[in-house]
C-alpha cells in the first residue's frame, strides 16, 4: 500500500475536483442509477390500478323491437309480456308483424289479439301497452342516472366509469349504437363479428343483433309459466338460451396495441363465465330496481311495460339462479394475435430495440470523432463517420435477428422478414440519433451522457412493457418523443397485424405512419448531427466554433482580411491558411477547460516537490479520458 494516499489524492484532484466541468461530469455519472433505477420503477410502479383507463367500447348491434305487454289468453289472464310477431284481426286473419316501429294505437278496436313471438296471445285492453326499443338503450339510459351501485356516467364525457374492485376502475367506456356501432363491428350472418376499427377501442363488448329478441323472449318464457294454458308453439327455455349462444355477446380485445395489455385481457377471458355468475345478478337486480323507480317518469305508453319487465326479471334472478351458468355459453371472446402470445414474442418488441439502440451506443466507445482526411468537407466528414456507424449497426442487427429466428420468431412465418426490414429502419434510424448526440458536445462524454439519458426516457416511456396511459402522466407525455414507441407500434401491427391476420390495410397504414414517425426523428437528427459536425470540425481547425471567440483572435492577430463586413469571420477562406498559430492563440486565451485556482496551485506545488506525478503511467491512451 506504498503512497496509497497520494493515488487516491491525485485521482481525486486530477479526475473530480480539477474543474468545473469535471466537477459536473462527476455529478452526473453519480446520477445514472438514479435515472435508470428510479425513473423505470416510478414509471411500472402501479400500472395495474390503471388498466381500466384503455379506451373501452359497449358496441351494440341490437335492433329495436315491437315490445308488448298485456293481459294474456289463458284460463287464469296474467300480465304477459314479449315481441310482436304477429296480430289476428277481427275477422279472424292473422297478419305478420315486421322488425320496423308498429303502430298500436286504438289496438282494441282493431286487434283480436297480439301474438308474441314466442306464442303467447296478449288481448288488447285497458292493460296493453307497446313500446319500440332496444333494452340496450334501455339499460345504458338507466346507468346515465348515476343510481346504480358500481356504474357512473360523466355527461361531459360522455363515457361510463365501471367500479371493478376497490382499486380498479373501468373509467374509459363509451357507448355505441346504430351506425356509429356498425362503423366500429358488425355481426356476420353466422354469429361471429367483423372488427372495422380496432384502433378506437381496445377492449369491446360487442351486443349482437337480436339482443333485445332474445331477452324478451325468457321474460315470455316465465311469464307462460305463470299461465295454466301455455302456447304450443312456445319455446322451451334451452332453446331460448341456444338462441344466445347462436348470437352471443362477443368479448373483443386485441394484442396489437400492446403485449400485456393483450395478455389482461386474456387472462380475464378465462374467468368471465365466473364473474359474470358471480357479479351479473346483483348489476341486473339494481339496474331493475331502477328502472321501476324511473318508470313514472316515462311515457304512459312505457310506465306499465317498464314495471313488467323490472318485476319479472328481478324475480327469474332470484328464483333461477341455477340456470345463470347457461348464460356464459351466450358470451364469446376474441383477442387479434392469440395465436402467438408469447412472452418472447411480445416482450421480444422491447429487446430488440434495447440491443439494437445499446449496440450503436458502444461503437461510440471504440470509434472517435477524429478527422483523418484533412481536406473533406463537414459533409464528408460527417456522412463519413455515419457510414461506418451504419455499416456496423446492419452487422450487428442481422446478427440479432437471425439469431432471435431461431430462437422462435420463425413462428410468425414470412412476416418475420418484413419484421427484419423493419428493425433495420429502426436500427439506422437508432444510428442516426447517436450519432448526433454524441458529436453534439465538444466534450464527447456529454454526448455519450445524453445517450443514456434518451435510453432512459425510452425503457421507462417507449410502449416496451405498459402502454403509457397506465402509467404516470409524466410518461405519457414523454412517450411521444421516444422512438421506441414508434418501433414497437410498429413490430406489434406487423407481428400481431400481418402475421396473425394476413395483409390488410388497417395494420399496413399503421406501419407506414410509425415509418413516417420514426423518419422524422431521422431527419431532425441527421440535421442536427450535420451542424454538430460542422461545429466540430471547425474545433479541429481552429480551437473553437464560436465565431466571436475566432473574430477576437484575428483582430488581435490583424488578421482582418478574414473578417467580413458582419463582423463574422471567413471560415472557408481561414482553412486554406495556415491554423496553426490561430489555434494555439485561440487554445491560449480560450482553454476548453478552466482549471479551478486551488487546483493550479496544488498541481504547480506536487510539479515543483514530486516528479512522480509530472508523468502518469498508463496502460493506453484511452486512458485519458
């Protein structure tokens, strides 16, 4: 441990407390744990809690239907209720009765009975009513009251608010009927759904055409229960709920938007049938509770319509909870790219542009900023270095990707080549911003700095893990100046787009405005590379890029031929001369690093009282800095 203390005396006085500027880098390096550590967990601190703010959709399909209620034909008349299918008139013919609004009105004068769909007879009378709608709306027109327990609605907004559980709420959900629905997803004849827009929601519940049709008709199916005389064409309750699972309620979500978002989704898939078993009745009985409250205040035509259905259904909840588990084989799902929801290909996204971003990043550390031909422009001088960097950068990406094929990306067929296309764009375009921050400083460790920072803002805001809206608002805002959001909007439309579903214009469009994205980070920084490299190959020339700093020395010089009328000097002109005085007068009166005072001192004492120190061993010249 010979002169321990006087190596850690010199390296502290040489390396830290020699200068400010070497003072701040010091600063600095002791942040970057800080920056990485704490912003990336502040950034996936609680995500979860916020999973209900992705934009939602109830999209319903449901058609209005003729809704009757009355006394029924039977041996003891009870209040029946369901849809209109048919009227026998007075003269005994019976007439169908279509999906468009019917008009009942002076029903008794000219009507013999109603028929519903399910065969019940309903006499018109004093106790008939009708009403053309959807239960749908129905239902949503009731939860806009605020009334029922767990449900919200923000008139603002326009947009409901689901309590889920005591720390996760669904608060981005909007509701679409008519042709607003059909824009966003319709239902194919055979009961499965066309997703038009799956960027506008990223969760949607999608409410089929014969919704109403089919809720009705178990209200008419207890309803004749009630009856000693039951139709005989009335549906059997197992046909009723076959007609649900024929159009069920469709559960749509999507892996493109994002991975683990994706992967909530499902894994909530798998446990809906329970929770609907385990939450739904209690939803419905509050929703039918309030619904009879509000009947008063409805149209006489609906008041006695909207009390039967209320009653009735608050009664088959409480009576037939046995049969509820039938119910989930009329609620289907569908998640776009379930077929390749692996971890590796999902977080694989975010990797890929970690390694390729860290790859470029250390050719900083093994290529300098030196200029070799000493008669290439700035613009060869920079497109130079760049094309190196670049060169290097297609090395280092294709190894990558050849080796992640082989890992499993094979899985997602020829795809993975554009897939490869891409992450080379991606990675030239990585190149193009290193590059310029790294010549942006004079010093270039403040550029390698800068680097680490902008790897920082994309690990914590750059779509690798949560989308940002489940995270701070801090975030989401930084996440549009991350290029890894583009990449990865990018990797997910192609993986969980092209590969899952085939070509198609909706995920090509979404590559190409992510191209367009990442083209002009490109372009921004190509500029800004240019003008740092301007600005330092003027350093190499003349010791600065400050034209007032060269003006100062000329005119001490009387070097004035090289300044122009502006008071600027003539850059071009001064290169074809000889530098090498300019520079040294420059360098003298302009050092790039002030010493601090105490710092002159000591050194100028251990120069005069040491000779051990007046010339460092090292073991390469990178040493130096």
């Amino acid at each position: 441990m010979k002169n321990y203390w006087k190596v850690v005396q010199s390296e502290f006085r040489e390396r830290v407390f020699s200068s400010k500027k070497r003072v701040i880098k010091f600063v600095a390096i002791c942040f970057v744990p800080f920056l990485y550590a704490f912003i990336c967990i502040w950034a996936f601190w609680d995500p979860i809690s916020n999973i209900g703010l992705a934009p939602m959709g109830i999209i319903s399909n449901d058609n209005q239907v003729n809704l009757v209620s009355g006394k029924t034909n039977g041996a003891t008349p009870i209040q029946g209720i369901g849809v209109a299918k048919a009227y026998v008139d007075k003269n005994g013919q019976t007439h169908q009765i279509g999906q468009e609004k019917f008009d009942f009105s002076n029903s008794a004068e000219k009507f013999e009975s109603i028929i519903t769909t399910n065969g019940t007879e309903i006499k018109p009378g004093e106790d008939f009513n009708s009403y053309y709608v959807s239960l749908i709306d129905l239902v949503m027109e009731t939860w806009k009251t605020n009334s029922v327990p767990g449900i919200s609605f923000n008139a603002k907004k326009q947009k409901y608010t689901f309590e889920a559980s005591e720390n996760i709420s669904l608060s981005n959900v909007e509701y679409k009927n008519g042709a607003e629905a059909r824009k966003i997803a319709t239902q194919n004849s055979d009961g499965s759904w066309k997703v038009l827009d799956s960027k506008k929601y990223w969760v949607q519940v999608q409410l089929p055409q014969d919704f109403s049709l089919n809720v009705v008709n178990v209200f008419d199916h207890f309803s004749q229960k009630l009856n000693i005389s039951n139709p005989e064409d009335s549906e059997s309750l197992k046909d009723i709920l076959a007609d649900f699972a024929k159009s069920p309620i469709n559960l749509w979500s999507t892996y493109r938007n994002n991975f683990i978002f994706g992967q909530f989704i499902y894994l909530f898939d798998h446990f809906k049938a329970g929770a609907l078993i385990e939450s739904g009745p209690q939803v419905a009985i509050a929703t039918l509770q309030k619904m009879l409250e509000l009947a008063p205040a409805m149209d006489d035509q609906a008041i006695q319509l909207i009390e039967t259905i209320a009653k009735l259904g608050i009664g088959i909840i409480n009576s037939a909870n046995n049969i509820l588990p039938d119910f989930s084989k009329g609620i289907t799902s569908g998640i776009d790219g379930i077929d390749y929801n692996l971890y590796g290909l999902g977080l694989g996204q975010f990797f890929l542009c970690i390694g390729a971003w860290v790859g470029v990043l250390m050719q900083t550390f093994i290529y300098d900023r030196k200029k070799r031909v000493q008669s290439a422009s700035t613009l060869s001088f920079y497109f130079g270095k760049l094309t190196l960097m670049l060169a290097t950068a297609l090395i280092q990406i294709t190894i990558l990707m050849l080796a992640v094929f082989g890992l499993g990306f094979h899985v997602i067929g020829a795809e993975f080549w554009l897939l490869f296309l891409w992450m080379i764009f991606t990675t030239f375009i990585f190149t193009i911003i290193i590059n310029a921050l790294w010549f942006s400083f004079r010093d270039q460790t403040v550029g390698k700095f800068l680097c680490v920072v902008f790897l920082v803002i994309n690990l914590s805001s750059g779509w690798g893990t949560f989308p940002t809206f489940m995270q701070a608002k801090f975030f989401e805002v930084l996440s549009y100046i991350a290029p890894y959001t583009y990449s990865i909007h990018g990797q997910g439309a192609i993986i969980y787009g092209l590969a899952a579903g085939g070509q198609n214009l909706a995920d090509n469009l979404i590559i190409l405005a992510n191209f367009g994205y990442l083209l002009i980070f490109g372009v921004i920084f190509a500029l800004l590379g240019i003008y740092s490299a301007r600005q330092r190959h003027r350093e190499m020339m003349f010791s600065t890029s400050s034209n007032k700093k060269l003006v100062d020395i000329l005119t001490e010089m009387n070097l004035t031929d090289f300044i122009t009328n502006k008071n600027k000097a003539n850059w071009k002109e001064l290169e074809l001369q000889d530098r090498q005085l300019i520079c040294k007068n420059v360098a003298a009166k302009y050092p790039e690093e002030k010493f601090f005072k105490s710092y002159e001192n000591w050194r100028d004492q251990q120069s005069l009282n040491n000779s051990e120190i007046k010339n460092p061993s090292q073991a390469s010249p990178s040493d130096d800095e």
